[in-house]
C-alpha cells in the first residue's frame, strides 16, 4: 500500500469514529482532527491517470499504445512519454541554465531581428528578457531543424508568403564563446535533443493516424519547417499570478518541466496540477490539429503559475509542412481553419506576428524588469 493510500484510508477511519490518535501497526498516529479532514475530502489529481507511455512502444505504433494514446488524449487532452533511451533530463537542464547564465553581450550576438536590427536570423536565435510591446516575461533561445545548409534568400517584400517560408527555414545560430568546448558541447547536446523530440513528435502523428484510419495525416508533416525547439528561463516571482494565462495550443507540443511546477490543466471544468514532466516529455495536441482530425482528439486548455523560484523548461513544437493542406479534416470535411487558409504557411503567417510581436524587425527595447501591467510566459 502507498504511503498516501495508507495515509487516506487512516483519516477515513478517524474521520469515520470520530477520533484523532489511532494504532497501526504497533505505532500511535496522532493528527489533528482537521488535517485528518481534510486529507479525507482530498479528491485525487485526475492527471495521475493520463497514459504514459514508454519510447519504444510508441515508436512501435503496435494497437495498444495506440488505443492508450487515444483513450489519454480524448479524457486528458495529453499523456507522458517515459524512458527515453539515452535522455537525461539533468545533463539538459544543466546545460540549458549554462547557457542563460553567459553574458547578455555573448547572447546578443545571437539575437533574432527584433533584438538585433543586423541579423539575418527572424525568427531562430536568442530573445532577452522584455518588457513594453508584449505581455510575455521570459529569456529565449529558438532552435529550429536546420544546421549547416544554404540560407533561404526570400523576396523583400514583407507581404509575400515567400518571406515566411524562408523564415521557417532559418539556420539555427549557435554560441560562440571563448570557450571552443562548450560552444561544441551546447551545439551538439541541443541537436540531439531536437532530434529526439522530433522523433516523438514524429510517432505521436504516426500513432494517431493510424488508430483513426488515417494514416496519411504524417504525410502533412514531411518538412516540418516551422518545427521548433525553445530553451526558456522566467525569472523568480513572490506574487501569486499566471505566467502564462489560459491558452489551448496550436499544433504538437511536447513539452519538458523538468521537476518545475506551475503547469495546470483543464479537467471537467476544474484546473489541476500536470505532473512534472521529470525525466521524460508531456504531451499535448492543439486545436489546429485537434481540428485537423475532425476533433477526436481533445486540445486540452492550461495555464502556468508563478512559481517562487527561477524556472526552466523545453517546450518543443512540432509543426505541419508549410505546404500542408490545413483547410480540410482527414475525411475531408472543412476545417474552421480552412474559412481564412488553405495551407499551414498561410495560417503561420497570421500565426506567428500575434505571438512574436515585431517578428520582421520592429525594435523593442530591452529591459530586464517586468513591466507594471504585468508578465505573462509560456
């Protein structure tokens, strides 16, 4: 019996004979009356019983996971992924707070457009701690599919769905340090964690199209372009707020928390806790894919608390190719989507301004305190 079971099933039967001291197990328990209460009426966290899932049989794609990943994502919105070979959750995060702490000079030289009017770079690279144009509070650092490839020369004009093709098509900027070995290790380290998050991402399309008969749908995630990998730092807070308001995401995200808490989540109009992601990846789906499959699949709704310390996580974003289609479901109905687009690009163009402010080259200012109205992170 777990600690908490027996814990439960001891305030039941104070509760139950009204008394407070009780013997088990050749030991006196004494609580308080109210404790014993209240640890009585505690409902237990629904998100306890979301599926998780081990890596190998979500690459296998065999009908029980398959079933377990539906049965999780149409009850919870979201479901874990567990023993990750050769992931180690405290190597990243050791690596990630590594870079954060390097001076804002050297992180500056990596900065998007926005930030830094000279790079080349509008989207993939380093964002500082602002506060002004946008309600978000975070330090970032994007890092997206491509390495070492030819850069994308799109059109000048900022109208044309051509610029933010080439967006999505930035090469990654990495550290350069005076410190040859960790510029080599950080590189290398979020290379491969990309990967591997694109792998589950890969999987996770995979595994739902195939349970719903439909497995075309990883054909509208070939190139991926726009997929996403974000290192994020949010300063530590006393005030007791939400660093991220309630939100539904948009594609598929696999998110790390590591042992951080503050992720909370819609269940039968009710938010609770999201267990930490720990030493695998939570899961969730967005409405525009939830839309995508005729919405068998629940784009669960959540929010982020403040939490009294400094906090990290990795939120990866696997997105569909630019070229996909976005306005028709699997069975080829219309999508809501589908009323303004017709393919992914067209929709990430809307998309990303309203999330990025300033994603062209607008200059905000940088500031390293929250702004009076209030700071919000993801």
């Amino acid at each position: 019996m777990s600690s908490r079971l027996f814990a439960i099933s001891v305030a039941f039967l104070a509760v139950l004979f009204g008394c407070k001291t009780l013997f088990s197990n050749g030991f006196f328990l004494d609580f308080p009356a109210s404790f014993l209460r209240s640890l009585a009426a505690k409902p237990e966290n629904p998100f306890l019983d979301a599926a998780s899932i081990r890596y190998d049989d979500l690459m296998d794609n065999n009908s029980t996971t398959q079933q377990r990943l539906l049965s999780s994502m149409v009850q919870f919105g979201l479901f874990f992924v567990q023993d990750i070979p050769s992931y180690n959750s405290s190597e990243e995060l050791k690596t990630l707070k590594s870079f954060f702490k390097l001076p804002l000079k050297t992180k500056m030289a990596l900065a998007v457009k926005k930030h830094r009017q000279e790079s080349t770079n509008a989207y993939r690279g380093y964002g500082p701690l602002v506060g002004g144009l946008t309600t978000q509070f975070k330090e970032m650092y994007n890092i997206g599919p491509f390495n070492d490839i030819p850069r994308f020369k799109p059109p000048s004009t900022e109208n044309s769905l051509e610029l933010y093709r080439g967006v999505g098509r930035e090469t990654n900027l990495w550290p350069k340090t005076n410190d040859p070995m960790f510029d080599t290790h950080f590189k290398n380290s979020f290379i491969k964690s990309f990967e591997t998050r694109r792998s589950v991402g890969k999987a996770v399309v995979r595994c739902i199209g195939s349970v719903l008969g439909h497995p075309e749908l990883s054909d509208r995630f070939k190139e991926h372009e726009f997929s996403t990998l974000g290192l994020r730092r949010y300063p530590a807070g006393t005030e007791d707020r939400l660093t991220e308001l309630e939100h539904e995401d948009s594609t598929v995200t696999i998110l790390s928390t590591f042992q951080n808490p503050g992720l909370e989540a819609l269940y039968q109009d009710r938010y609770w806790d999201v267990p930490t992601s720990g030493e695998g990846f939570i899961v969730n789906i967005g409405t525009l894919i939830s839309d995508i499959t005729d919405g068998r699949v629940l784009a669960v709704r959540h929010r982020v608390r403040q939490i009294h310390q400094e906090r990290f996580s990795i939120p990866f974003f696997f997105t569909p190719s630019f070229d996909a289609d976005v306005g028709t479901t699997l069975t080829g109905r219309p999508t809501r989507a589908g009323a303004r687009y017709k393919i992914f690009g067209e929709w990430m163009r809307d998309y990303l301004p309203g999330v990025e402010p300033g994603l062209l080259g607008v200059h905000e200012q940088d500031t390293e305190t929250c702004p009076k109205s209030g700071c919000t992170g993801d």
